[in-house]
C-alpha cells in the first residue's frame, strides 16, 4: 500500500514535509504547547483525510495524479469507449484486462506520457479505477464471452432495443435477401442502416465496411453504420472514412443522433 501512495519518492517527503509543517503552525496558532490527547485524534483524521484525497488523486502528494486526472479526463469518451470494448467478461463471470493494459500502453505514447517502470502500475491502476467508474455511470452493455450465451440474431435484437431507447424506430429486418441489413432505423429525415457484426475473437475487418456500404445504398438509407461488440482494425478504420461509414460500438447507440449530425 505504500508503495500505491509513492511514499519512498522524495517528491512525496517534499509533500509529507509541507503538510507537517501546516501541522505545527497550527498547533502554535492553537497555542498548544504539547501535543494533548484531543489534538492528536485530530491530527490522526487528519492524516486520514489526506490518505483519502491522496487516493483519489485530489491531492498532489507525489506530484503525479493531479496531472494524471487531467491527462485521463481530457480523453475520457475515447477511454471509456476502448474500456467497453477491451474489457470482456467472460464465460465464468470475470472480467479480463489484458487488452485494456495493452490500450493504455498505446495512449501513454500517444499523449507522450514518459513514466519510470515504478510509476507505470500506478498509472494504469489510476486510470483503470477511473475509467471503469465512467463505463459502470451508465448500464453494463458488454457482452459475454461464452458464444451460448448469445446469438448473432440475439445481438441485433439487443442493438435495435439500444436504439429505441434513443428515441429511434428500430426494425430488425431478420431478411435473407436484405443485402447486409440487419436494423432499418428511422429518426426525424434521418433513415439509418446499421450492420450488427458480434465477435468474440479478432477485431472486426474491412468485409463489415464495405457491406455495410451496399445495404445502405441498397435500402437508400441516408447513412451506413457497422456495430459491434469489439473494436476494429486499422484498415477497416481507414476504408470506412473514405466510404463515410460510421463504426460504433454498440454502447455508444445512445448518442448515434448527434454522432450522425456531428459529421454531416
């Protein structure tokens, strides 16, 4: 546990040092001149409360997590999203972060965050217990590992539910010769075909883009939207920019509206 607050960096003896000090002041402002029973219990609570707001990141001691929150916070829709997708339960009910702390290795990079191994556990505990507070602000739309547990047709039932609460007309079209459309969804002028794609392995590829793409002009929907439960590759990200196809993960159905509005 000490090690969590940093307690044997010298950054977190200059803190510890300063607090001590406020200490004394306000002993001597009290005009104590000993430390009686009644002032050490408040001593200990408050050494407790700067234990607390320590955790939470509220107090700089270490000089780190202040700068953490913000860095976490700045780029808290990508994470939580990344969180949804990475995080899976699996068939025996337990949660597996492997490639989540792949992820955050990836956006140490990118935000060129520069840690001393000490310092990188604490950074991806930090942001892990962040971030999962934000994806568990809202109800729990991960699916499960084990592939009994839910089928494709199940998904797309689960994706068109996700969008009524939104305030869409859904239709599962559940056609063998609907040409890649698995929900027709309608909303004010906007008419939305949306593939549903549920995997349990690799990221979805380039194939979910571009059927996506011919059931849209197929339906003469206005926009084309592929949907999962993973991420997807580099390559399926670049071609869906290029055919303005929307990819999403099935959490994010809720704000499909004005995702949509945002990039006419």
């Amino acid at each position: 546990m000490l090690w969590g607050f940093g307690i044997f960096r010298p950054s977190t003896w200059v803190s510890l040092t300063k607090y001590a000090i406020v200490f004394i002041v306000a002993m001597n402002l009290a005009r104590l001149e000993r430390l009686t029973g009644r002032a050490a219990a408040i001593a200990a609570v408050g050494l407790a409360l700067v234990i607390l707001l320590t955790w939470l990141g509220i107090l700089p001691l270490g000089g780190d997590k202040p700068e953490w929150r913000r860095l976490i916070r700045r780029h808290s829709r990508a994470l939580t999203k990344r969180y949804r997708q990475l995080v899976r339960v699996n068939a025996y009910g337990a949660e597996e972060f492997d490639k989540w702390h792949d992820e955050l290795v990836r956006f140490r990079e990118a935000v060129k965050l520069n840690l001393d191994e000490e310092a990188i556990p604490r950074f991806d505990a930090f942001a892990t217990r962040m971030v999962k507070a934000w994806a568990a602000a809202e109800p729990d739309t991960r699916i499960p590992e084990a592939m009994d547990e839910i089928t494709p047709e199940d998904y797309e039932h689960l994706c068109a539910d996700l969008l009524r609460k939104a305030g869409w007309e859904a239709e599962v079209t559940g056609q063998s010769g609907d040409q890649g459309v698995d929900i027709l969804a309608r909303r004010d002028d906007m008419v939305v075909a949306l593939q549903c794609k549920l995997y349990f392995g690799n990221p979805v590829g380039n194939k979910a883009v571009q059927e996506a793409h011919a059931a849209a002009g197929f339906s003469d929907s206005d926009y084309a939207v592929v949907v999962s439960n993973r991420d997807f590759t580099k390559a399926a990200e670049q071609l869906a920019r290029k055919l303005g196809v929307l990819l999403l993960h099935h959490s994010e159905l809720e704000d499909l509206k004005e995702m949509l509005e945002e990039g006419r």
